[in-house]
C-alpha cells in the first residue's frame, strides 16, 4: 500500500524544522483529504544581531524563491538593544 501525498507532506514539513512545534489539521470530505493546515513554529536563540538579520532576510527570500502561499509571522524578543530570540511562525495551507 503506498503512503498518500497528504501524509508524505506532512512528515517532509515536520521533518524540516530542527527545533521546535509543529500544529497540523486535516480536512475531510467523502472520507477523502481535501486540505491539510500546517503550522510550524521556531524559535532560534541569538547573542549578535548581524546574524539574526541574516537570517531573516534569508528565510524571507526563500519564500519567495518557493512562492510560498500563507501567513508567516516572526517575532524576536531583545535585551539592551541586542537580538535574544527570533520566533517564525508559518502557517500553510495545502490543497489536494
């Protein structure tokens, strides 16, 4: 029996974030999967502001190169001016 598309994305999402929650529902219509919502949350810890920046600017262009489709929120946390934690938040929706 072959795994469905639907399950192999969700291990290939969750096996993409090193570290962190992954939050996934599953909607059904006529006992078949129709749309799956991923969300995946990471926080990165920082003690240079350059890298953070970096980072950023990386996830944000890859993105766009994938044309990613959802909402995508990240937060960073800081102390006297410097960059302690970046959260990224990436919610997607997959339709099948």
């Amino acid at each position: 029996m072959s795994i469905p598309n639907w399950l192999r994305d969700i291990e290939s999402y969750t096996d993409g974030i090193p570290y962190g929650k992954v939050d996934f529902s599953v909607d059904r219509v006529n006992r078949k999967v129709v749309t799956i919502t991923t969300v995946g949350s990471e926080t990165l810890r920082y003690q240079d502001n350059n890298e953070c920046v970096k980072d950023i600017l990386s996830f944000l262009t890859s993105l766009i190169d994938t044309e990613h489709t959802g909402i995508v929120d990240f937060s960073v946390d800081m102390k006297n001016g410097t960059i302690n934690l970046l959260t990224i938040k990436n919610t997607k929706k997959t339709q099948y």
